[in-house]
C-alpha cells in the first residue's frame, strides 16, 4: 500500500521539530556543564553552545592557545548555520499553520506564533537589515530565521545574508575575545569586566533598534484600523 503524499511532509515536520528541540537541549545543557567544560573542553563547550558569550570566551581562550581558532570555527559551524538554517525550514512548512493560528503541540513552543509573525513583519518592513543584524543583535536568529521561513524571501537569499551575518557575527565575538584577554593582561579584570558589558550593551541596543522595527508595522495596523 502506498502512502499517501502528504506523509513524507509529517514525516519531514516532525524530523525538524526534533532537530529543534535537540538543539534546545544541547544549548541549555551546556549551561550546567560549563564549569567542567571551559578549562579543557572549549571546543565542546561552542560545539553544544555557540552563542555570543561562548564565542566571545572562546576567542579569550584561543588567545591563552586553550584552543585554536580553526577548532572553534569547526565546533561553532553546526549549530551556528545549520541549527539556525532548521528553522528557515519550519517557517516554511509550518506556514499555513502560523497564519491561521493552528500550531499544534511541540511545534507550538518551539515557533512562538505572535513573536515569528511580528518578527515577519520587520522582515517584510526592513528587508535584508533584520536578517543580518539579528545575528549580531541580542535576539533570537532562529526565530529570526523562521519568520524569514514564512515571508516572501527565497532560500537561496536567505542563506546568503544569514550566513554573512553569522560570520560577522563569529569573527566579531571570537575577535573582542582575543582582544579582551590582552586587555585582561594590562590591565586586569575590571577592564575586561568593562569591554564585556560594552560588548553586551551594543547587542542589546541593536536588538531594541530592531525590536521597533518589529512593532513598527503593528502600529501602522493599529492606526490604519482607527481611521
């Protein structure tokens, strides 16, 4: 008995909302493990948590020769790319689903609707800037990623200008750690202390630049409705 067309679609949505989720488990497993991890096992630590504070640590631990750049470039590129790219997938094929407002089960958390939809709209309002700064920004790529998923950009551009932003974002955060640690060397901790919540300040402020983005066009709506 042949199966019927729409069962190789199920299948690939529950494979990616598992990939999903493993990669959230990954993330928030590295949290605990740290303490064991950041002596010895750098690349490990970027391998199951790549985000900016990692990468920033880890360019302070490639400078000590803890590890070695080509390593954590290696350890970082999975989860990086791929496990952001993941959800540029289940945007796309959850995106009847996330227009109407029928997102079933685990899917449900893993695609918050109301936050992919408005971040959709900053897509469609700000265009290609959302996509490359929400690498560097305090935000969530994936969700970035996602809201691209279910907007009009096709997946070849996509993968172009989110890979940039990943990059920028890499050689960034593993740079500032390498500089930092000469920092830390001349001038000690408070000044290191200092360069890492300058660095955190600028990701917040870039993430509320387009966090007005994102409520940019619901308030065009709103008094679009009242006129």
């Amino acid at each position: 008995m042949r199966s019927s067309p729409a069962a190789p679609r199920s299948n690939l949505r529950k494979v990616l909302v598992a990939a999903a989720v493993l990669r959230a488990a990954l993330s928030i497993a590295a949290i605990p493990l740290a303490p064991f991890l950041y002596r010895e096992h750098v690349a490990l630590l970027v391998l199951l948590r790549p985000t900016k504070e990692t990468l920033l640590f880890a360019g302070f631990a490639a400078h000590n020769h803890d590890v070695s750049i080509p390593v954590v470039v290696a350890a970082a590129a999975p989860l990086l790319l791929v496990g952001v790219w993941q959800f540029f997938a289940l945007g796309r094929i959850y995106s009847s689903e996330i227009s109407e407002g029928a997102l079933p089960g685990v899917a449900g958390r893993v695609l918050p609707r109301a936050r992919v939809q408005r971040l959709q709209q900053a897509i469609e309002a700000e265009g290609d800037k959302v996509l490359f700064l929400g690498r560097i920004a305090a935000m969530p790529s994936s969700l970035v990623a996602a809201a691209a998923g279910i907007s009009d950009i096709g997946w070849r551009r996509f993968l172009l200008i989110d890979a940039a932003g990943a990059i920028t974002s890499l050689v960034l955060m593993v740079g500032l750690g390498w500089l930092l640690e000469d920092a830390y060397e001349t001038a000690g901790p408070w000044l290191t202390a200092l360069g890492v919540a300058a660095i955190a300040g600028v990701a917040v402020v870039i993430g509320r630049a387009l966090g007005r983005a994102e409520a940019a066009p619901r308030a065009k709506r709103t008094v679009a409705s009242r006129s």
